[in-house]
C-alpha cells in the first residue's frame, strides 16, 4: 500500500440515489464549469480522511501504518462522530470465541446472513471483503488496546450469534483507541473543518487533488497529494433528504445518528462527478425520539 489513487468509484458514497443526485445538482449548480483549483494550497498532505468516526479513523490509521501522510478533517469539535453513540457490537466469525460456547459458524453463514439482513440489496462483493476480513479486523483493534467481552452474543438484529461486544461503554472504546494510534503515527486531526467541495483537476473531471474546507467561517483549500477518503457517515438526520424517498420520514426522529449525519459529503461528491446510490435504503426502528 504505497501508491494512493482517487478514482470515480473511490468516491461513492454509501447510501445514495438518483433523486438526491437531481437535487444535489440544481442545489449546488455551478454558473461557470471552471476549475476550481485555487492558486495556493493552505495545507499539503498524502492521504486526506473527511470524517472521525470509527471509519475514518480506521482509514487514517491504515494510511499511516503504510507510510503515508495522512490529515484528517471533522466538522465538528470533538472526533468519534456515530462510532462514539453506536451500540458497540462487532460481527465476526472467531472459532476461538465461538467454539469454547458451542457455537457453530463460517465466512460463508455470515455473508448469507448479512445479504439477508439487507433483504439481498447489498453488493454480494462487498458483502464477501467484510465477513472475510472482520475477524482480522477485530484483532487489529484488539493489537492496539481494544478489549472485547470473552463471550460473543446475538445482538439486535443479527441473525446469528457472532457479535462481539466491547468491555468499554458503546463506541467510545473504538475511538480511544483508534485516535490513540492515530496520534501514535503522526495523524493530523482537524476539527472544526467542514468540507465545502472536492477539486478536481477540472470542474468535473480528472484527478481529485484536494478539497475546500471551512474553518471559522473562511476558506481553507487542503491539498492531498495520493489520496481523499469520505468517511463522513450518512444523511439520516436530514429531513429534507429522507423526505426525498419517503416523505413520511420528514417529520422522523433519528435514535442512532449525530445531528451532524446530514448528508454534504455525500452531496460535495456527487457534485465532483461521483454517482450516489443506494439513497432509499433507510432502516427505521423502533426506539425514543
């Protein structure tokens, strides 16, 4: 991993459709189709991550155990984003775990699972990199400090027996010990910057070179040099965009999701040429306002 790229298919963005894509163009339409390169870069880096979260943290810190320079940008003014209010559970198939509680499993239950569990909507190719990699995943955090409960479990809407749980309250366990490394290896973090646009060598073509973030209110252009990874989570506490596929979601609450998951990253990538799909697939459940 020592050659960063940034192609059209690096920039999707889970969870996006048509429809947000229509509304994201005649929102963020440009006059003129001009370059957007401004003529001095603020801030030069390799690998640039927009978001904090357990993703985007996860990525930073993959980046820089391969050499890379790596900043991370987040809106708001403390990290851990959804990763800090999520329920802590982490899938994955671990004879050692699963076998010593007579529990049996395999790579292939948990891909059939979670292709289920999506009611068959996931990409089967995706679907296969995460239930091949989520142990190795579960013990790359475990090799940076993270502690999980010796017993696995059938959380909320697993359909097997395979989720780990971490000894420390909700997410909050993932980012300390994520930010931790992160620092460990020289990551720059950034808080209080908010992405406005991806640049591109052209308006909407060519090679992303960087973005333009806002801090205190004025322009802050970011160079990154091999590679931008959006890792800002989704759009579910945006009402306006839910409201898009189903507007009786408009006046929803959202349990599970920052005020922050509104949806800009998603729609700066579009606007960059990135097709977005995937918008209508929004889970609901039960739970307080």
């Amino acid at each position: 991993m020592n050659k960063f790229t940034v192609s059209r298919r690096g920039l999707l963005s889970a969870g996006v459709a048509a429809s947000a894509a229509s509304l994201a163009s005649s929102v963020f339409a440009q006059e003129k189709k001009t370059s957007l390169v401004p003529d001095k870069w603020d801030l030069t880096t390799e690998v640039l991550v927009v978001g904090s979260g357990g993703a985007g943290l996860a990525a930073a810190v993959s980046a820089a155990q391969a050499g890379a320079k790596v900043t991370v940008i987040e809106k708001l003014a403390f990290i851990g984003g959804n990763t800090m209010i999520s329920s802590g559970y982490f899938n994955a198939v671990d004879p050692e775990r699963q076998k010593k509680q007579g529990i049996e499993d395999s790579i292939e239950k948990h891909i059939e699972q979670t292709l289920a569990g999506g009611d068959g909507r996931a990409d089967p190719e995706l679907v296969r990199i995460l239930c091949s990699n989520a142990l190795g995943s579960l013990h790359w955090l475990e090799s940076m400090g993270l502690k999980f409960r010796p017993d696995v479990m059938q959380v909320y809407g697993a359909l097997w027996p395979r989720s780990h749980l971490a000894t420390e309250p909700k997410g909050t366990g993932f980012i300390r010990v994520l930010s931790t490394k992160a620092k460990e290896l020289g990551v720059d973090i950034l808080t209080n910057t908010k992405l406005v646009k991806i640049i591109r060598e052209q308006f909407d073509e060519g090679r992303a070179l960087g973005v333009l973030a806002e801090q205190k209110g004025k322009p802050f252009y970011i160079r990154a040099t091999k590679g931008i990874v959006l890792a800002a989570g989704g759009f579910a506490a945006n009402p306006r965009l839910r409201a898009i596929h189903d507007p009786r979601m408009l006046t929803l609450t959202t349990t599970n999701n920052q005020a922050c998951s509104t949806g800009e990253v998603m729609l700066a990538a579009n606007e960059a040429g990135a097709y977005l799909m995937g918008l209508d697939y929004i889970q609901c459940n039960p739970g307080c306002p």
